[in-house]
C-alpha cells in the first residue's frame, strides 16, 4: 500500500465480515500488474487486508479472493465488484505490462471471499511467494541471457581497431571481441547468467523432488536448504544479471545506449526484478535475520553438507583441486558472519550491514554451482564425449574466471558484516548535506 510500502504490518486495507461468509473489502492497493485489463473475462485479485478486532501487526492480516466481477449463481460472469482504477503508473520498463492503482469499496461493496483462516494470510500467501521469487530470479536470468547473447554476437561481427601490439594502420581491423577487456565483459556476463541459472534449476528441482519424496526427513532437509537458498535466489540474479545487461550496453558502446538495439531495454527490463516480490534489502534482512536462524541453524549446516559433497567429488580432479579450498574457507567465513551476527546484543546493529551479507553469500553459493558445473564439463572431457569441446571449455573458463575474478570480493564484504561495522549505522540524515 502507498503509505505501508513493504511494511506489511502497517497496512490498512480492511475486510469486514457479513452474514453470508463473505467479506466486506476497503481500502487501496499500488503496484498492481495486470490489475485491470480486458484481455480475460475476469480477474482475481489476491488481497491482504485485516479484519476489524484482529490482532494488531502482521499477525492479524488475513488473505481473500477479491474478483473484479462476482460470479452468479451459476457460475457465470456477473455483475461489477467495485474496483476502481484510480491510475497507471508509467514505469521505466517493464512497459508491456500494465501497472494500477486500485481501490477497493470506493462506489459500493466489494465483495472478498476468504482464503484459509483468519489472520493467517501470511503463511497462506507465501505458498504463492515463495515459488514465485524463483520465478523473479528466473526473470532476471533470461533478460541477462538475453543482453549476453546479443552483445556476443555483436562482438564477433563489429570491427574495430586491433592489438596492441599491432601499429599498422593498414591492418585488417580485428573484431571487438579479440580485445582482452571486452573478453572480460563477455565472460562476466557469462559468469553471472550461467552460474544464476544453475542455482534457479537447483531450487526449482528441491520444489519438484518435495512434492515426490516419501521421506519426510529428506522433504523436510530439502525445506530447509530451499527456505534458506529462497532470498538468494531471488536477488542474486536481480542483481549481477542486471550487471550483465549493463556490461551489454558497455559492449555496444553508444550504440547500446539507443533504442536501436534490444541491450538498453533488457536493462531497463530487468531493473524490476531487482525491487518486485521483495527488495533487495528486504530480502537481505530475512535471509540475515530469520532464514539463517531457522531451525537453530541448521539450513546453514545443511547447505555447508551439500556443499562438501561437490567438494568432494571435485577434489579428485586435477583440474578442479585449487578451487575446493577457496568455496570451504567462503563457506565457513559465511558460517562466522552468521554466528557473530546472531551473538549481537544490539539486533539492529548486527543487520545493519545484512545486504552486503546477501551479496556474499549468493556469490558462494553461485560458486557452488559453477564447481558443480565443472564437475560435469571434466566428467565430459574424461569421457571423450565432447561434441561440443568449445562449450565445455568454455564451462571451465567460466569457473576459473568467477572463481579469480568474482569470489575473493566477499572478504571485504563479510570483514563489515563479522565486525558488526556501524559506518552506516550511527548515520544521521544531517550528515548527508547538512541542515
């Protein structure tokens, strides 16, 4: 809501009960996409709102189906529920979808029907939520995939200029990509796309093997290690996928600053994700506060687990060897910042610096992935099965790259963390520019 933002505690849309079961819905609603459209014949909105005498704060929110038409008794498509669209909000990209704000009992009742039982629209939502940050993360993969490949096969095929070592200006000019810092630019990109996907296949297969398993001890490790992994997913790809679209840009050069070509809208795009179904600071703080909490730690112990089996099978190759002690110490240093964190007696203090946790966290996590993706490539090559060499040389490249290039940065990020750094903290508004 307008003035609550991602204080859901603070919301003041209401339901009231009638004597039919249903509920009587009012109040106001931004940031809806597809909030009002006529390309279905009719729309459901999912709508928290608290019930008058309820308990105070997030514990008395309760969750509704709130139709933009009510059905007749026939099931048909009936007459108008009273949803008003008050506006659109014009946003920076992202353009295709339509985006409202709505409101609810404005020129008559609006009529919601209860979804679980009351005041627990939280815990019924997240159902929905919680798969639905994977998606986000999905999202942001594929505009980075996209800005990746374009900005590849615009590097093979521009030309211009040649090595440096090369002072003729009769020459043939070399394509861009020859040049060892747009490599770099590509390889990044590379780097993030990839190892996102691989985490995002990750989660999704702990959703799928949940709902298949027998072992209840093995869905509720599962549980864990994907609750844990859930904040990452989603912000990790919003963030260094969204990385990758600029370097695409950057590739280009001020051609990629036009709408000439695709790169500045994957950008613009791809912004979104970074802020929708959770910011990145929200998803820090649960990531920092209560997901690696959970179960007194143990999703933690269960991720370092799994982690030390991929070291396992990759301490065996020779080619993979260096990087097993690199991803062991990232995992424990995280393991550290955790354990000071939750020894902090000022709370606030100890989450003051839970983005740059995030941050460091995902890139280990990440760099689990592209060892695991190295296992596979060297498991191809032993087995003169490259039909494609390029490709799995290329996978290897990739985790050499992230692991020299990428994983040393959590150190400085992980150092502010572990000492509960209160830079930020002891800030005041005044310091920005004065009075």
């Amino acid at each position: 809501e307008t003035h609550a933002g991602s204080s859901l505690s603070d919301i003041r849309t209401k339901a009231e009960p009638l004597d039919d079961g249903t509920y009587r819905v009012s109040g106001s609603k931004m940031w809806i996409s597809c909030g009002d459209h006529n390309l279905t014949e009719n729309i459901v909105h999912m709508v928290l709102a608290k019930i008058p005498g309820g308990p105070p704060g997030v514990t008395g929110i309760s969750l509704f189906l709130v139709p933009k038409n009510r059905l007749t008794e026939e099931g048909e498509v009936g007459r108008d529920n009273n949803i008003t669209l008050v506006g659109l909000n014009h946003k920076m990209g992202q353009r295709g979808t339509v985006n409202c704000l709505l409101n609810f009992g404005e020129k008559g009742e609006t009529i919601g029907f209860l979804v679980g039982k009351e005041n627990q629209g939280l815990a019924n939502m997240f159902h929905m939520m919680n798969e639905a940050r994977i998606s986000v993360g999905m999202a942001a993969a594929m505009c980075g995939l996209g800005g990746y490949l374009y900005s590849l096969e615009y590097a093979r095929n521009r030309p211009q200029g040649r090595h440096y070592g090369d002072k003729d200006p009769l020459a043939p000019m070399i394509m861009i990509a020859e040049h060892a810092d747009v490599k770099r630019m590509l390889m990044t990109q590379k780097a993030f796309v990839e190892g996102a996907q691989a985490l995002i296949f990750f989660s999704a297969r702990l959703v799928d093997n949940n709902k298949v398993t027998t072992s209840n001890e093995l869905r509720r490790r599962n549980q864990l290690l994907l609750d844990l992994l859930t904040p990452i997913v989603k912000s990790w790809p919003s963030e260094y996928c969204l990385e990758a679209n600029k370097l695409a840009i950057q590739v280009l050069g001020g051609y990629g600053y036009t709408r000439d070509y695709p790169v500045e809208r994957l950008y613009r795009d791809n912004r979104l994700n970074h802020i929708h179904e959770g910011t990145w600071g929200i998803q820090a703080i649960d990531l920092l506060g209560r997901k690696v909490r959970i179960a007194d730690g143990e999703a933690v112990s269960i991720l370092h687990d799994e982690i030390r089996i991929t070291i396992s099978k990759a301490s065996g190759q020779p080619r993979l060897i260096k990087y097993c002690g690199q991803l062991e110490a990232a995992i424990t240093r995280v393991e550290e910042a955790v354990l000071s964190v939750r020894s902090a007696t000022n709370v606030s203090l100890g989450l003051a610096n839970a983005t740059l946790f995030l941050d460091a966290m995902g890139h280990v996590v990440v760099a689990w992935m592209w060892l695991k993706q190295g296992i596979a490539a060297v498991a191809r090559e032993s087995h003169g099965q490259l039909q494609d060499d390029d490709f799995y040389s290329g996978k290897l490249a990739a985790v050499s790259f992230f692991y020299n290039y990428e994983l040393p940065k959590i150190n400085a990020k992980l150092d502010l963390v572990t000492g509960l750094d209160s830079t930020c903290y002891d800030l005041t508004t005044e310091q920005f520019i004065g009075h």
